[in-house]
C-alpha cells in the first residue's frame, strides 16, 4: 500500500506538545499546568511506561525539584530516599587506586546534599504529578515526524504507525499514526534524538556553535551482600582501563535495598577502532577496588545510552518558529559532575515559563526568542560555563595532563575567570577514528558469567523487545561506502562500539555483508554518532518497543 492510498490520520489538538517523558518534558508539563493550568498539554512517549527507556548513573542534585516542586521533601511518596554521605575519587593503575583527596577537587564536584536514586523511578513519580494536574500522558506511543505549517514553523507531530511489517505493508491490527497539532511544540527526547536531529538541520540551530559531542555511558545494578553494602557512599574514578589517549571514567553508588549502580563512560571522540565501550565496563569491574564490593552479588540490570558532553560550546540555538529544544535535546549535561538532570528539569521549567507568557499574550507558533535569550544567564548556563574547557582540555592533553588542567580551570571560575578563554571541541566524533591498521587489536577477556557478563545476557537484562515483524529502524545509507570506509579502513567498529550486538560484518570478499539485529537495540544512539562514514540513521521503532528497564 502506497502512503497516499493509507487512510487519513486523526489529529489532535493541544496549546503545547512535549516529545518525551523524561525529567525535562515531566518538569516542562508540570511548570505549565503550574502557572497556567487552563492551558492543554500532551506528552508523547516512546516507551511502554514512563521510565522504561530512562538511564542515568543517578546522583541527582535536587536543584530542579527545588524549584519544581519547593515542598517535595515532606511527600512521602517521593523515590529519593538515599542521601550522598561519602564522596570518593580515585586515579586507577591496574591493581591500584589512588585516593584524590577531596580538599584536591574544585568545590562544584562536591556531592554532598545530592541524593543516589533510579531516575527512571523519578520519572515514574513525576508523571504522576503532572497528570494530577491535568497533563495528558500516552506511553507507548513513538513521535515518527514533525508536522510543520505553510510558513516552514513546527505545528506538532505525528505519532508512527502500529502493525506496519518488515515489507512496510500493513498487516491485521494496522493502526495509523496520530496527528498531535499545538501552538508549540517541546522536544525532550534526550541526546541524538531523531526528530530533534531533523530539527536542529532543518533550522541551522547548530550552526556558529561547536559540533555536538558525546559519551556513551553503560550502566549495570547489582545487589551485593549486606556486609558490602555501604549506603550514600558514591565513588568516581579515571585511568584505568583505559589508556592516557581515550577519555572516560567510571561510577559506582551504594543505595536502596543493597543495590550497587556501576557504570562506564567512554568519550565518544577516541581514535582507537578496536576499543570496545562494553568491553572496558567488564574490564573496569575486574579492578580490586570493584571487584571487592560486587564480589557474592547478583547483576540484575544492563543498559546503554548516549550522552551529551558538548557543554556550553556546543548547545544549539534552542528554539525555532513553533517549538524550542529542551533538556538532553539541548546537550545541557555537565561531563565533569556526570550530572544533566538538574538541568533537564531546569530548562523544561525555563521554557514553560515562556511558553505560559506566550500564550498568556494571544502567541502561537512564534519563536521563543525569550527562552534562547535567557538559559546562558540562569543557573543553567551559570554550571556549564565553569565546566566548558574541562572536556577540550581533556580531549587535547590527554587523561593525565588534560583532567589536571581542567581542574585548574574549574578552580579558577570559581574565582569568576579562566586562564583559557572558551576552548573550541574540534571534530564530530565521527570523524576522531584513525585506520585499524595504526592500532593493534585488543584482546578482551572472556567473561566469566559471575562478574563479568557478554553482550546478549545483558541485553536480556535490560529487557528490550522489538516485534520482529516491523520494518528496521536503524537505516543504512550506502552499504557500499560502509563496507568500503567502516569495514576496510577502519575493520568494522560498529561491532564493537554497539553495547548491544546490533551490528556484525558476516562473510568474506563478495559475500560480505553487514547484518543488523534490530531487536537488540537498547536505543543508545550510538552508531548515529559514531559510524565513521555517517551513513547509519537511527529512527524510532515502532512505539513501545526497545528496552524496559527497571531501577535505571
């Protein structure tokens, strides 16, 4: 069936549209019905639940709820029960970790008065809130296309269709895809967002600022045996595994009922072809320092996703005729704290504000030139300034000299100024890989199912499911420039940048093809970003599908 001969969408109409419910859209809708509770606002979400696709370390600095919700301490059903009571840093060798004293670090990496907790579960007790007040939630449901007016402005978007097969015909249940109309329209969908992509190109939003740049960050939770619990300690380290030239670091966080949240961050921006991100978070687990504390436990969640690292330097102009850039889809993560939902929420509350006066003044479909105008001076654009040379400096300098310089330089803004001006982030990481045949490839453990774990156990943890029978969502542009750049020059990264075996390069000479196992997509994004040849487009399944995963 042709699109033409598909039958005709039903639309919906609203004041405001928010793409994604995480804790930028959650704060987004509940500052609106907070302020100007006769307005209408929908949130469209990706996942089966609220939740289910959200993953964060988490230590959460209460800032955002603070402002969003000033009596939330005294609600008894609020899911941040666990204080930060010890604040460690350490520098790994391969068997040794050595204790940075916390005199040592500039006071903004200071994590006391911050709480450990499961965003995702954070998630699901916002949305609670917001539909209290009115807020209209539809899990499940994946924004596939912006809908835009005869003057080029956003005017909403439209939901995918349901029950549509891998031919792209559709099969008994097909159900078409909604139309969701507003004055305007907020995109929350976190980093690398597919509409917020086609967003940020449409309108040149990226442009005169820094390219975007990102980690990949992968998260597992354990719960340990009693004796080697300790509730509110959170522990950060840098060094080993990996190697001077490769930024990253590693988390780990004691809460809740013996749960233990580990994790890995790789910048996306390295040059070694054969490094695998999954790899090095198996790796890291085996150091002494880890390994002493997840020893007797049992793993019972995995996940991956990307991360926003470009700071200040790199957030798009934010808005555009009909709708604005909140959140992750704006990149307001600070990499030196490992922390964005602060601000997430920060910006969503920010844009509601001027989307209530907009509405107040008779506006619709305009720009918010307000809410462009305004994050740079409020505390959102306060915290990323006196981080924004640590990830350049990182990046130039390497591990060693780079993280010493940055933390000059976070002590120096404290004082109001930077001994390095604004440093530029240089290259896509796309383009930061150098040819395999400059590296040797490195040789992995096997994982010994205890402690460390391979790919597709994990990916059961997470619980992704995609219905097999639907059209792939991870779209390939030119196969042949992908064998010839991602496969010969730089032998086949994705295989190993993927946390989740999504991609393999099966056969040889003329038979070789690459093979995409869409089902095991935890939705991370990474290969939008990475894929040396930018040929790899990822677009939202069907909605509902893709992980669903449970105290991340």
């Amino acid at each position: 069936m042709s699109p033409n001969e598909l039958p005709a969408r039903e639309a919906m109409e609203f004041d405001v549209i928010i793409v994604g419910a995480g804790p930028a859209g959650l704060s987004a809708a509940i500052r609106l019905k907070q302020v100007a509770p006769e307005c209408s606002v929908v949130i469209v979400e990706k996942g089966s639940e609220v939740g289910a696709h959200i993953l964060s370390g988490a230590v959460i600095d209460p800032i955002g709820l603070d402002r969003l919700l000033p009596d939330w301490r005294n609600d008894s059903s609020h899911p941040l029960r666990q204080a930060v009571k010890t604040d460690r840093f350490y520098w790994l060798t391969k068997r040794r970790a050595v204790r940075l004293p916390n005199w040592f670090m500039p006071p903004l990496m200071s994590n006391h008065g911050n709480f450990v907790a499961s965003l995702g579960d954070v998630c699901r007790w916002l949305a609670t809130k917001a539909e209290s007040l009115g807020v209209e939630l539809y899990p499940g449901f994946a924004a596939t296309e912006v809908l835009y007016g005869s003057r080029g402005e956003v005017r909403g978007v439209a939901t995918g269709d349901m029950g549509v097969g891998k031919d792209g015909q559709p099969k008994p249940g097909f159900t078409r895809g909604i139309e969701l109309r507003g004055k305007y329209t907020l995109f929350a969908e976190g980093a690398r967002g597919s509409l917020t992509k086609a967003v940020i190109a449409k309108y040149a939003l990226q442009q005169d600022r820094d390219p975007p740049k990102f980690g990949i960050g992968l998260k597992e939770v354990w719960q340990v045996p009693p004796e080697q619990h300790r509730a509110g300690l959170i522990q950060h380290t840098f060094g080993w595994p990996l190697d001077n030239h490769t930024g990253g670091g590693s988390f780990l966080y004691h809460w809740g009922d013996n749960l233990v949240s580990v994790g890995f961050v790789v910048h996306l921006n390295y040059h070694n072809p054969w490094i695998s991100p999954f790899e090095e978070l198996q790796r890291f687990k085996t150091h002494p320092l880890v390994r002493s504390t997840l020893a007797g436990g049992k793993r019972i969640s995995y996940g991956a996703r990307a991360i926003t690292e470009g700071g200040w330097q790199s957030v798009p102009k934010l808005t555009f005729p009909g709708g604005a850039l909140i959140g992750c889809a704006g990149g307001f993560v600070n990499v030196p704290r490992i922390k964005g939902s602060h601000n997430a929420m920060l910006s969503g509350i920010l844009a509601a504000e001027k989307v209530a006066e907009a509405l107040a003044a008779s506006r619709a479909n305009d720009e918010l030139e307000a809410y462009e105008a305004s994050w740079r001076t409020s505390d959102i654009g306060r915290d990323l300034r006196k981080v924004r040379n640590v990830k350049p400096l990182w990046s130039r300098f390497g591990t060693i000299i780079g993280v010493g310089l940055g933390g000059l330089d976070m002590w120096t803004n404290t004082l109001g100024f930077s001994l390095f001006g604004t440093l530029s982030h240089g290259k896509p990481d796309n383009q930061t890989l150098e040819p395999a045949s400059k590296f040797k490839p490195i040789a992995y453990p096997k994982p010994d199912g205890k402690l460390t774990f391979d790919r597709l156990s994990s990916v059961f943890l997470s619980g992704t499911n995609h219905e097999a029978d639907q059209p792939v969502h991870l779209h390939v542009a030119d196969l042949e420039s992908e064998k010839r750049i991602e496969h010969d020059v730089f032998a086949g990264p994705s295989n190993r940048y993927c946390p989740a075996g999504v991609y393999e390069w099966v056969g040889e000479g003329a038979d070789l093809k690459l093979v995409i196992n869409a089902q095991n997509c935890v939705h991370c994004k990474t290969c939008d970003i990475k894929d040396p040849a930018g040929n790899i487009t990822w677009t939202a399944p069907q909605g509902g599908g893709g992980p669903n995963y449970t105290q991340m």
